[in-house]
C-alpha cells in the first residue's frame, strides 16, 4: 500500500471542529498513515496562534510571571478542544513537565515547540493511533542544520514500527540534546522530512487555500490556482513573496522526487496544487505559471566611463557589499553602469558608508541609491525557448502606464524580473495577470 504523510496547518487544527474535519480527511484514505500536526492557529481574524501565546508566556516567566498563571490561555484552548471532542485525556498531567521546561536555562525553543507537541498528542488520541516525539526522530548538528544521518534513519524506523502515527511539527533535538524548533511556518519541513524519511509516495501539505495562486490573491480578485508546478518554479515565486509552504519544506523531499500536494482542509475535494520534480511536470509552450513579487528594494547605480574594459571593477564594488556581509538580488548591468539590486532593509542604516566605500575600492564616477523599488516575478517552465513573452510582459506594464527601472531575465529562461517604482506594484501585478490569464 502506498503511503501519504499528511501535513496540517495551524487553521486547520484550530478548534474542536478543525479537528473533526481533519479525523475525517484522514479517515477518507487508508494510505494516509502519518500524519505531522502544527499548533493551533487563528480561530477567527484576531485571534492568536499558540505559539505566539507561548512565546508571550516564555518572555512573562521570564520577567518573574508565574507559570500557572502565564499558561493559562494556552491550557484554555487544549482544553476547548478536548471538552468538544469528549477527548479522555489528562492534559493536567502533563503540567509539571511544562513548568519544567519552560523554567530551564535558554528555554525558549522548548516553549514555542509545546505548541505542536501537545497538539499532536491530542490529535494522537482523538484518531486512535500513536504519538511520536519528533524529539526522538528528527536531530540537528551542532551547527544547526539537519543531522541527516540520524534523522532519516530514526524516521524510517516510524514506518517500521506503526503502521500510523502522529509526529508533531516544528522541532526535534539539537546536538546538546536540547529541544530545538525550524524557523516560523516549520511543520511545513518536518512533514517534507517525515515523508522522506518513511518513503512515502505523497507528501500532502493541508492549509486554509486551495493551492498556490497565480498571483497574490490580496492584489489580485480571485486568482486561478496553479494546478501543477515544479519544484524549480515553486522556489522562484516562494522567493518573490509567494507564501503558501515554508520555502525549506521542498528540499528533503525535492532530492528523492516525492511530490507534494498542496490542499485545503476547508475545501477537501479541491485538487489544490501538486509540486513534482521539473523532469515530470508537463510543459505547455508560452505559458506563464505564475507571478509574484516584493516591495521593499533599492537600486545601488554605479556609472564610470569605460567601466567595460576594467576588469576586476564589479568584484572591487561587490567586495564592499561582502565586507557588510549583504548579499545582492540583481546585479543588471550597462556598458559603463552596474546596478545592484539590494534588499533595503540591509542597507538603509549603512548606505552613506557603503557609498563612500565604494568610491575608495573602485573610483567610480557617480553611485547613486534608488529607494522604494518593487520587483515583479514572471516564472513559468513554459517560457523557456517561447518566443514573445518578454514582448507581452513589457506591453502589459506599458499598457498599465507604468514606468520599468529594472528588468532581468534568469539565463535558464524560466524567469523574468522587472522591477518599478513601488507606488507602481499593484497595478503591474494586475496588468501582468490580465496579459498571462484572463485573456
Ligand atoms: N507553529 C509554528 C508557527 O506558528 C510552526 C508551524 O505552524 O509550522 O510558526
């Protein structure tokens, strides 16, 4: 029998009836087997997802708060869940471990990681089948990346052990033995590791939106879903500001060509998105996938007569970046200019040394810095060798009477950015979606 690990978001395990919907998915397919829980999320617009209200309850502890009082919202929302359920569980037994925890040194990661290890325990219970510690399966090196080695291994011993588990999200154990979590969003890689690690055939990721969209729906009024994208596409709209999966979760399953299905648990019957490795995707000539951008950038212009013949001058100007530790975008270029393409955030609080670092190392002409730049990206596996779409992209924001100050195309040809002024950004998404899709 095939094997599905099964992915769920913080929306839809935030309530009683959250759960009920995600019993009854997972009880919909005998293959779906394991499944990785995040902690409960927003019941309604306002509302806080756990880990926030963990984090808030850590930082209180530490200011002198005490812990039954700081953890009782928290106790509060398990305990919502548990009485609508008529769940037999004894969350208070679990209390002193907590208060354990949370009052050990550097404690931090060990509170925000409760989140899912409590509700995967609850979901554990509520579907009837084991609960296991990602803490005892998923282990990090000492410099902080993954211990492939032994997590894979640990994982696959899940598989050989229980036919079904639940296996919490967001952490596991760093080399000192401590709990130690991803980043924010990272159930999104423990489900990409957990479907590695037990072979699985299909890694479903269920959240709140049928897939990934052709364009920001906060910009665009009801964008197409993207039916099926490759894993190299995916990167560059994830990237651009396209967030639907955590942009770590495609790597461990991306190497051993598992895909991932992108469902809503609100909208079962959905077919949401399906991200499968480039070799398999089908290719349809002059199609755009999708369009994603970003706000938030500068243009660092740099002009010197004859900078063409001067070789060495674009690693004399980057070298000063390298000194600040900022790494750049786009690096567009003219006979005698070079534009760099930076994150503005990097270098607001540095630029006037920047500028005067850069006239010592390369004694260029003029460095001019300009701010509030948006970029836009075009990805589609269909662009590659398809005459005519950089025409109708640049028609597109023509049409929109917008100004273009950058463009970029990838040399893989799967890519094109432009970049305009940011009071421009909205407008060019949508003359791009209106060029790509609606016509
Ligand atoms: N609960 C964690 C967060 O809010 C991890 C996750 O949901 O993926 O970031």
């Amino acid at each position: 029998m095939s094997i599905k690990v099964l992915k769920f978001g913080g929306s839809s395990l935030a309530d009683a009836a959250q759960f009920q919907k995600v019993a009854s998915i997972i009880h919909a397919d005998p293959e779906r087997r394991y499944v990785v829980p995040s902690a409960p999320g927003k019941r309604f617009s306002g509302d806080r997802k756990v880990t926030d209200m963990l984090y808030a309850c850590y930082d209180a502890i530490q200011g002198g708060a005490s812990f039954a009082e700081s953890f009782a919202d928290i106790r509060e929302r398990y305990f919502d869940i548990i009485r609508e359920l008529s769940l037999d569980f004894d969350f208070d037994a679990l209390i002193p471990d907590l208060e354990k925890g949370f009052a050990e040194p550097d404690a931090r990661d060990f509170a925000a990681s409760r989140g899912e290890f409590l509700n995967g325990q609850l979901l554990a219970a509520y579907l009837g089948i084991p609960f296991v510690d990602a803490a005892d399966v998923i282990f990090f090196r000492p410099d902080g990346r993954l211990d492939e080695e032994r997590t894979y291994p640990a994982v696959a011993e899940i598989a050989k052990k229980y036919e079904r588990a639940v296996i919490p999200g967001f952490y596991g154990r760093a080399a000192d033995g401590r709990v130690r979590t991803f980043s924010r969003g990272g159930s999104d890689i423990t489900g990409s590791i957990v479907a590695r690690g037990v072979g699985a055939d299909l890694y479903e990721n269920w959240t709140d939106v049928s897939g990934f969209f052709t364009a920001d729906p906060r910009i665009v009024t009801n964008p197409r879903v993207i039916e099926t994208i490759s894993f190299n596409e995916l990167r560059e709209l994830s990237y651009m500001g396209s967030v639907v999966l955590h942009e770590d979760a495609v790597f461990p399953v991306r190497t051993v060509g598992i895909p991932i299905n992108i469902k809503n648990t609100n909208a079962p019957e959905d077919a949401g998105t399906i991200i499968v490795d480039a070799s398999i995707a089908p290719v349809r000539a002059g199609r755009v996938t999708g369009i994603a951008g970003k706000r938030g950038f500068s243009i660092i212009t740099i002009e010197k007569d004859m900078m063409n013949s001067e070789v060495g001058f674009t690693r004399r100007v980057l070298s000063v970046l390298e000194k600040h530790n900022i790494s750049y975008e786009h690096l567009p270029t003219g006979i005698d200019t070079l534009g760099i393409v930076v994150r503005t955030e990097l270098i607001e609080k540095i630029s006037e040394t920047l500028v005067k670092e850069i006239y010592e190392a390369a004694a260029p002409d003029t460095i001019e810095i300009v701010p509030n730049i948006a970029l836009l990206a075009v990805v589609g596996r269909g662009m590659v060798r398809s005459k005519g779409i950089a025409a109708r992209l640049l028609t597109a924001i023509a049409g929109a009477d917008i100004n273009i100050r950058m463009i970029d195309q990838g040399s893989s040809e799967m890519n094109i950015i432009v970049g305009v002024d940011e009071a421009d950004f909205e407008r060019a998404m949508r003359g791009i979606y209106v060029e790509f899709f609606i016509q």
